[in-house]
C-alpha cells in the first residue's frame, strides 16, 4: 500500500528558523508527514546533495497590467507564472491596477479573468489604487478586502497613479479598520518633476538622466513622510521596492519605535547600478527602473538591510517592458529619459541572484534566504500558514535546489515574454532543479509540467489574526500602539 502521492528523501529541509534532515510525504496536495522512514509512495524523490526549500512567494510583479500610460506589460499570466516557476517560485502576487474613473469591482473581475485560464502557479492578486473615491472607500474597498484581496499598492508619484496625503491617510485609515495592508511607492513627484524639467531645459535627454532626475531625495522624503503618515493613524504599510540607504534607515527606525512598517527591496538595488543607465545610445533604457538602480554604498546599504531586520521582503517587481516600441519605446525610439517606460524584468532571477549572492558568499543564511524569499511574504500578505513553509499541513509547495548547479544567465534560457535580461551574463551558483505546487510537478528536468490555468487564485485574510505573527528577523516583530483614533 502505498502510502503517500509523492516522498521526498535524502534531502535537506531548510525553512526560515530551522536546517533539518526530514523526509516529507505528500499526500492530495499537503505536506502530511515529516520524519524519518516515512515508507512508501506513488513517486519518490531522491533529493540527496539538494535543498528542500518552501517554494518561492513572488509578492511583487506587474502581470497582464496596463501602465498608467496604458502600454500593456509583456508578460502574461501564463508567460509570467511560467517564468516565475522555472526561478523556483510556486506562488506570485500581481495587482489589480485601477486607473482613474475606474470601478475597483471591474478593475478585479478583469484581472481575475485574465489569469483564470493562463496561471501555472498559484496566485494572488493585491490592487493597486489611484482614485479613491468615496464608493471605493466605503463600499467597494471593504467588500474586496473581505474577499481576500487584503493588501493594496499606492503611488506618491506618477501623475496618473499618484495619490496626495490625504487620500493616502483615508486609504491608511481605512485599511486599519479592516485588516489590509498598504504598499506604498514612497517617491516625492515634486522633486522628481523639478529635476526633469531643469534637465530636458539644458537638452539632457539621455536615459542615464532618469536616475538623476529620480534623486534618492525623492526617495528618502517621501519614505518618511510615507512613515509618518502611517504613525498618525496607527496603520501597517510596507514600503515597496526600497533603492538607497535613507529610505532604508527610516524604516529601521520605524520597527524599532515597534510601528508595523516593513520594508521591502528588490534584485535591482543589489545587482545594478545607475551605471547601467549610462551607455551609448538608447541601451540604458533597459535599466530605467523606479526607483534606479544607484550607488555602490547603496547597495551595500540594502545588502545590509536584508540582514539587519530593515526588509521582511525580498520581491522582483518583475515589470516587463520589451526593448522596442510596444514596451520601452512606447513614445518613440529617441524619447526622452521621462518618456521610457518604467521596469525590469525579474521574476525568474530573483531567487537565483539572491542564493548564489548572497547564501552562496556567506552574506546571507539559507535560512533567511527563506525568510526573505518566501516565509515572511506568506506572513504579512495573508498566506500563512498554508503557503511559505514546510510543515504538516501546509501546502506541499516545494523548490528542490541544487546548490552546485553554475548557470550563466542568457535571456535565451528564461521563460519570460522579454527580449533582454538585465543580468545578462551574470554567473550564478544555485538554482531549483524541480518546482512542487500543491504536490503537483511544475517544472523537473528544465520541462514544464502542468497545464495552463492550473494555478489556483488564493483569497487572502486580514490581518487582525496575521499581524502579530511574528516576521524572522533579527529583530523583534514590531507592535503598533498610538492613539486609537478610529
Ligand atoms: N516602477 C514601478 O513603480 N512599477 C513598475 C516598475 C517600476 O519601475
Ligand atoms: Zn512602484
Ligand atoms: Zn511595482
């Protein structure tokens, strides 16, 4: 008789607290046992010299999405989970993009039906909102976060995105009373306007001005402002995509004063630099990104904030804009820095970067790594304890690393919908050789093995029972307190 769907023996478990030998039975799609002897199956992997890790939570990329501009992302549902599983991925989380005049209920319904029939792994879905209205506020908002749709993104900038303080305190102080969470973009577009216009003045045109005109001063007001904005009414928030040291010591700050603010950052403030941007012709528009890549110290900075309890998250902000007129080019081959689309790929490098960079030169532990890349997404966005762990009961939702595996990374060999990768031959040690999604095999042997619109969509919960959770890390899990002003 055999007793469990699929045995994974000889392996190394690795989770966020804990390195242990175990072998893990799996049994309709759960983790059911764990130990040692576990007995038989229908299918038994030999995982000996491998890495058994929680399979990878991407809680931050730019799915199927219209731009505010309306240039439509590169990726699909289909094309992006793909890429997200072959980078060891078994969950990712898209937004739902309301732009302005826009029902939120349409913005979701819209969104949902274009990953229905496409996704190969599970998902989620966060919104993202620019016109907060008083029927988004007091009737469409509460009934979606009851739904599951429990973590919302805003914009400080983008003229067609952005929100101003005060919409952002009625969006905080809403998500308060109902258990969501706020993800902000925290750039001040004042400054960033008064730049560029100074720039494109003096006929500064070239890509590489994106990144000054996007200054980490920009970034810095705005992430304290963003803070502070939070501390008024007692809200959580999680500052997106975090590129420069300011903005990363706020938050430090901010935990440490116990305010529920979490950080979270991204492969492109580790591995580029505004250097990038700065090459012959238009070939820097590849890099432009928002918040740019900076500075060497800057990087240093974030490398240190992923180990000093700065960022609970460690996301790719895939958003995939190809190197021609449907993407980067949208406003022609010799637009102005300002006129570039905004993004980088990322979905199926983040994990790999991560791991050979840092587990592999010793910056960070596997057990971070885990943290950072899985566990703690599951804790804060809602998924816990079904996703970002391996324990009985959870999901079986598994990545098998081979740790010795050296890859170049080739555009050629990633599974997205783009024609160039940032970290074009960047060599990396470290990368899944089978991707397990609620028991099923995603990809084995470099071939993927499921079908489309086989992921399933993941309603998320609210976080009164999630916010105590506590997040590894260093440092202790933050507390909010202050006046109960609502
Ligand atoms: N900046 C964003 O805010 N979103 C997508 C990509 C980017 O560069
Ligand atoms: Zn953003
Ligand atoms: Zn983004």
């Amino acid at each position: 008789m055999k007793k469990y769907d699929l045995l994974i023996k000889n392996g190394m478990v690795h989770t966020a607290v804990d390195s242990f030998e175990s072998e893990i039975g799996v049994s309709e799609g759960k983790i059911t046992a764990m130990g040692q002897n576990l007995g038989h199956a229908e299918r038994v992997i030999d995982a000996k010299g491998m890495l058994v890790l929680p399979g990878g939570i991407d809680a931050h990329c730019h799915i199927e999405q219209e731009s505010s501009t309306r240039i439509m992302t590169a990726d699909d549902f289909y094309s992006g989970s793909v890429s997200a599983a072959f980078g060891g991925n078994t969950t990712f989380l898209p937004f739902a993009a309301q732009h302005r005049g826009q029902r939120l209920r349409d913005v979701v319904d819209n969104a949902r039906e274009r990953a229905r029939n496409k996704a190969v792994i599970d998902y989620g879905l966060h919104l993202i909102i620019s016109d907060p209205t008083q029927n988004v506020l007091e009737v469409e908002l509460p009934s979606l976060i009851k739904e599951g749709y429990t973590s919302f993104k805003v914009y400080m900038t983008y003229e067609m995105l952005k929100i101003n303080d005060g919409e952002m305190l009625d969006i905080l102080a809403l998500a308060r009373r109902h258990g969501a969470l706020t993800m902000v973009h925290a750039e001040n577009n004042e400054v960033i306007n008064w730049i560029s216009e100074r720039l494109l003045q003096r006929g500064y045109n070239a890509p590489k001005f994106h990144a000054v005109s996007h200054s980490p001063v920009a970034e810095s007001e705005a992430s304290r402002r963003a803070i502070d904005l939070a501390r008024l009414v007692d809200a959580r928030m999680l500052i997106v995509h975090v590129s420069e040291a300011e903005a990363a010591h706020s938050i430090l700050q901010a935990r440490n004063n116990e305010l529920s603010i979490y950080g979270e950052t991204c492969p492109q403030y580790l591995f580029l630099t505004a250097k990038d941007l700065d090459q012959e012709g238009m070939e820097g528009a590849k890099y432009c990104c928002s918040p740019p890549p900076r500075d060497k110290a800057s990087q240093e900075a974030i490398w240190k904030g992923l180990k000093n309890g700065t960022f609970q998250v460690f996301s790719s902000d895939h958003a995939p804009y190809r190197f021609d007129e449907s993407g980067k080019f949208h406003a022609g081959r010799d637009a102005s820095f300002n006129k570039i689309a905004n993004g980088v790929p990322g979905l199926e490098t983040r994990m790999p970067l991560l791991f050979s960079e840092g587990v592999g030169k010793g910056r960070i532990t596997i057990n971070e790594f885990v943290a950072l890349t899985s566990t703690n997404a599951a804790k804060i966005y809602g998924l816990y304890p079904r996703k970002g762990s391996l324990v009985i009961g959870s999901d079986a939702d598994i990545a098998i690393w081979d740790p010795k595996w050296v890859r170049t990374i080739k555009k050629e060999m990633l599974h997205d919908n783009m024609d160039y990768t940032p970290y074009e031959g960047m060599e990396v040690k470290g990368w899944p050789r089978v991707v397990i999604n609620r028991g099923r095999m995603v990809v084995e042997e470099e071939t993927l093995k499921v079908d489309r619109g086989s992921g399933e969509f993941l309603p998320r919960t609210p976080a009164e029972a999630g916010r105590e959770l506590p997040i590894s890390s260093p440092l202790s899990p933050s507390r909010n307190f202050g006046a109960k002003l609502l």
